[in-house]
C-alpha cells in the first residue's frame, strides 16, 4: 500500500514507534523556530538542559509579537534573545524583519523536512512540503538539544481538491469552509493533508494560508504535496536547490476523506467569537463596519497585498471606516515598492503598521467600543483584540478591502471585475535583519545579556503519593490558552517573568484566582480546575500550563484536552485526567475537595483509570490517557527534572 504525503516525511524521521494510529511516535526534528513571546522562557528552558550549542540543521529566533517596547522589558527581552542566539548557533530575526511564519517560508521552509515551532501556527509551513507542527516551548528546547518529539501517531485525513477557485473567493474561504464543516476540534488527533487536481491551482502563499488555519481545527499539522509550484516558489527565493518533490503515491490511503470543489465556493467569513462560527458574507452583507485589519501569519503575503493595492488603486477607504495594514515581512513591504503596489495602499487610504503580529495576538489595533472590526487574523476570542465586549468577524483579504472601502460588511463580488496580479519570478531579496548563527569558537565568547524582568525557571517538586486538592475554578467548553493565560500588551512583556505572570492566571474568568491558588499552596493542598471539551485549545504558549504550576495546579479534569495544551500540562508536571463518565461533570463544583489516593502508584503500575474521592460526592472515576513517557514526567514533576536530575 502507497503512502501518502505526511506518513513518507515522518517515516523518514522516525525515531521510535511506527505509522500505526494512535501509537506513540517520537520524531528527529530538523529545524526550529520560537518568536519572542514564547522564546525568551524556551531559551532558559534550552539553558537548563545544559547543551553548549543546538543540535538541529537549523534554529531561528524571531522577533515578531512584542514589538511596541513601551518599557524596557521588551526591549531586554530582545537583546536577551539576541545574545542567546549568538551564543548558542541560532539564527536570529530582528524585530521589524516580519512574522516567524512568513519569514520562514520565504527563507528556510524546505520540503521534507520537520520543523518544531513554539507557535501554534507553526504548520503555516506545510504549505511548502513540510511536517510542521507547533509546540509548547519546553519541547522546543529539548528539540534544540536534539532530543526527539514526542507525539500520537495521528490519523490522516485527506482533503480532495479540483477546481478552481472562482474570482474574489481565495486561500482564506478554503480553510473557512473546512472550519465551518469540522469546528474548532473536528482536527484532533488528525494531519489535514491536501491531495488532487485542485492542488496545482493553489500557490505556495494560498496553501500556506490553508495549513495555518489548520491549526484552528485543532489538527497536529496540515501538510501540501511539493511539487512543481513548490520548486517555482523556492526558486523565486533563490533556493531551488531545495526543492524535493514529494507527492502521495497512486495508491495512498487515508483514514477519511473529504472531498471539496473549489469552484463551488463563495466568500466567508467566521462571525463573533469563534472561527468556525462561519457564515456567508452575504448573510451578514450591510452591517457597519468601523475597522478593517489585513496581516497575521495566514493573510499578509505579497499574493495578499498585492489584491488589496489593486482594489485600493480604483476605490479610496471609505470615510467612515480605518484599514490597517500589517505586513507580514520586510520582503513583502520590499517587493511591494519595487512593483509600485505600495504607493497604491498608501494613497488608498491604509495606515501601514511594521511587519510584526500587532493586533492579531492584542498587541495594539484594539476596535472602538460596540463597533465591527473585519480581520484576515486567525482567531476572534471574545476580547482578545484588548476591547471587551469585541464584534471580531474573520474574513478574507478580498472580503476585508471590499468592506473597507465600501463602509460596510461587502461581498466582494460587488467590486466587478477581479484584479489580475502575478508573483514576482525573482523576488527582491534582503537578509540583513537576518542574523546568520556565529562560528562555534566565536560563539562561545558571547556574553549573555539579562534584563532584570528575565526570571530564572523555578524547580518543581516530583508528583506527590497521594493527591489532596479543591476544585477552584469550573469552566465550560472549548477553553482557550487566551481564557487560561490573556495575551495582550500588558501581559506579554511578563513572559520571562513567571511570578509576575503568574498574577494573570484565569484573569478573565475569575480575576481573584491567582490569591486564592496561592493560599491554598501554602495550605500545602493541590489546585484543581475542572472544565468541559477541548480544553485548552488556540496557542501553543506553555505559559497556560507553567503558570497555574507555579501557583499549585497538580490536576486538571476536563472531558477532553487539546493536543499542545495537554502536553504542555505534562511538561510542567500537572496531571491531565480525562472523566470516564462526561455526566459526571455536571457533578462537580467549583469548592468541592478532592483525593486521589496512590496516585503515584497508579501513574508508576500504568494504570489507565483511578477514582477520585469528592467530600460529600462519592467517587468519581477519572481517565489516564497517557503514555509511558507522559507518566515518568508526571512522577518526576516536570520534564527538566527528568532530563536533568
């Protein structure tokens, strides 16, 4: 039997474990990325292990969320990053150089190859022919020291494209529809891999879109064929010798299929406040709209801009409305002005931001009080655009710069005739915010620059015998690392600093939370926090699972986990324990105290099921989903623990 796309790169890779689903599989990583909201702790963490130089073929460290440096914690997270980068042979792109996602693509992506991402959006590089996954940072680290990742061999599931997608309807209304038709966890435990005659008709830009919102399914990783579009882009670049076709063989089989016509799409949009709240744009057609936002890893491409500079140099912004531009690299706002497309985004109307995250992770671009704000950004969780209540609709580039100068939610098939536009053969080139990894003996001369918000990581205790806990918060469904640790311009600049960080925890939900952990830590009592399905889901930042550490979780029951959050609980020592009976949810309360006696044991004899004692309850039998692996973190109280005694 033939193999398809993602199960020839990970059989090449393996390390242990086979293709068979659902088995435990560890990977050999090739490449890495962080950025800087999640790198400066993955960089202690990497310091931790003890390693004198990384161990991949290559590792990169962007700088591309906090970039306002309204304090001098972000700017001495950066010279931080920095230093660490030439210290330990990484790569290392200054602020201002782009988005880690889209700089990755046009600079190092290769086909066949593993890339491990703290970001969760990692896969966006899938569009090029390569395993990509996002992960917390630990696992990060411990891929720079060139240990293996650790996962569930996933299930495959293909998406069989022909056709051609129609005028004004592009890359974004694919993945919207896919979300529409899978929700925001339909992709658990699956790589989404793209196969058949539609797939020529896509570029590396569009695919790349459509492997990034992959991630708002929940998928592990979403993958492309590379193929002769594949090898035009590289070239384009000035890195065709890195092109390796890799297509699924004749007689490939996957685990399910879905089959999509890309001519039979119209223009979506994922409505407030989740992305597969998906619509029609012409249902939701005529709504008043008071900002507009083009950027983020899935839709600030040159393909992207260069549709908005068309429809920007025939009609002007409306009056009534801001557009705001953020590009998602220096090469991009480059070629924009070497093709004459800026002047037309300039003189249209748009207020053009620097190549950076921004408004997409809460990062400046907060909407007015009660307006709309359209977005070609990957996620609208209520508040996550810093305004609260928020009215965060998802839309394409063409959705996006129709709306903007129309005043209103528009179709874009409004706007009469498509723009024709055309990718560069040769794109400019510019690496010089690019830093290049130092020689080894030059290398180890670097000093490593710490400013006083860069904490050191704090050591924790191995898993108890018995667990002796309170449930302290209860929350429903589909709970996302934005509800557990907020993102934001006052919080991100505390990620290298877990005690203040540690304050945030479940702010939104319940803003006294992080007193009421602490004093029943020092009670010498486990936090407990109880929530519903998917728990967890959205980034990969490990700050979600690290912080509630700090301040004594030890379990968190839920009826079911997202895949990056739950490994990150296990990373830092926090047991994720599933219920055996999903009813016995509406059993437990926020209050309640709880024991699970011989917990260790359990974890140690590989027991797949314990029994939680509620005071005044009974028991309640709770699930171990987990490996053997995931059972000696667990023992060990971390994962640094066990890797460095």
């Amino acid at each position: 039997m033939g193999l398809t796309v993602a199960e020839k790169i990970i059989e090449k890779h393996l390390v242990k474990g086979s293709l068979k689903r659902g088995e435990p599989i560890a990977l050999r990583i090739d490449q890495t990325l962080t950025q800087d909201a999640t790198g400066t702790m993955a960089y202690l963490e990497f310091e931790a292990v003890g390693i004198d130089r990384v161990r991949t073929e290559l590792s990169v460290s962007y700088v591309d969320h906090n970039l306002l440096q309204t304090d001098f914690r972000n700017a001495d997270d950066h010279r931080f990053l920095q230093t660490v980068a030439a210290r330990y042979g990484i790569w290392f792109s200054r602020p201002g150089n782009g988005i880690c996602h889209q700089v990755h693509l046009e600079r190092f992506a290769r086909p066949g190859k593993t890339l491990l991402g703290s970001d969760s959006h990692t896969p966006t590089a899938g569009g090029c022919g390569m395993i990509a996954i996002g992960a917390g940072g630990l696992d990060v680290a411990m891929a720079m020291a060139g240990e293996p990742f650790h996962l569930i061999m996933p299930r495959i599931l293909g998406v069989y494209l022909t056709g051609k997608l129609p005028p004004w309807v592009s890359a974004r209304d694919v993945a919207l529809w896919l979300l529409g038709k899978l929700t925001v966890k339909g992709g658990l435990g699956k790589i989404l891999e793209y196969f058949g005659p539609g797939v020529k008709e896509l570029s590396v830009p569009d695919r790349a879109t459509i492997a990034n919102l992959g991630t708002e399914m929940g998928a592990t990783t979403s993958v492309f064929p590379a193929d002769e579009t594949t090898r035009a882009w590289l070239r384009a670049q000035g890195r065709e010798e890195h092109f390796e076709e890799i297509l699924p063989d004749e007689d490939a089989r996957y685990d399910e299929v879905i089959e999509l016509d890309l001519s039979s799409l119209e223009p979506l949009a994922a409505c407030p406040s989740s992305p597969d709240n998906v619509k029609p744009v012409v249902e939701i057609a005529g709504r008043p709209v008071a900002q507009v936002i083009i950027g983020s890893c899935a839709n600030s491409s040159l393909r992207d801009l260069l549709v908005v500079s068309e429809i920007l140099s025939r009609h002007p912004v409306h009056r009534d409305t801001c557009l705001e531009i953020n590009p998602g690299s220096l090469q991009v706002v480059e070629n924009l002005e070497a093709l004459g497309a800026f002047r037309h985004l300039v003189h249209g109307g748009a207020r053009i931001h620097q190549s950076g995250c921004l408004g997409c992770i809460g990062m400046g671009q907060a909407p007015p009080t009660k307006a709309i704000s359209l977005r070609t950004f990957t996620r609208n969780f209520l508040g996550r655009s810093g305004t609260r209540p928020d009215y965060v609709y998802l839309v394409s580039p063409e959705t996006a710069v129709a709306s903007a100068v129309r005043g209103v939610i528009t179709d874009p098939r409004e706007l009469g005739e498509y723009p024709k536009i055309k990718l560069p053969e040769k794109f400019v080139l510019n690496d010089t915010l690019l830093l290049p990894p130092l020689p080894e003996e030059e290398a180890r001369r670097v000093e490593i620059v710490r400013g006083p918000n860069i904490v050191p990581l704090p050591r924790f205790d191995p898993l108890p015998e018995d667990l002796e806990g309170e449930i302290l918060l209860k929350v429903g469904d589909n709970i996302t690392t934005d509800h557990i640790m907020p993102a934001g311009a006052k919080i991100l600049p505390l990620r290298s600093n877990l005690p203040a960080i540690s304050e945030y925890v479940f702010s939104a939900l319940d803003p006294d939370f992080s007193r009421k952990a602490l004093a029943l830590k020092e009670k010498g009592r486990a936090v407990v926090v109880l929530g519903g399905e998917n728990y967890g889901q959205g980034s990969s930042r490990e700050h979600a699972a690290l912080a509630p550490r700090y301040l004594g979780v030890r379990l968190k029951i839920a009826k079911s986990f997202a895949r990056i959050h739950k490994a990150n609980l296990i990373n830092f020592g926090i047991l994720p324990a599933v219920l055996a009976d999903p009813a016995d949810y509406e059993r437990l309360e926020a209050g309640d105290k709880v024991h699970i006696a011989g917990i260790r044991k359990a974890l140690s004899q590989g027991l797949k099921e314990v029994y939680m004692e509620v005071e005044g309850r009974g028991e309640i039998p709770l699930r171990l989903e987990l490996t053997q692996r995931d059972r000696e973190i667990l023992l060990a109280g971390c994962l640094l623990n066990l890797v460095k005694p």
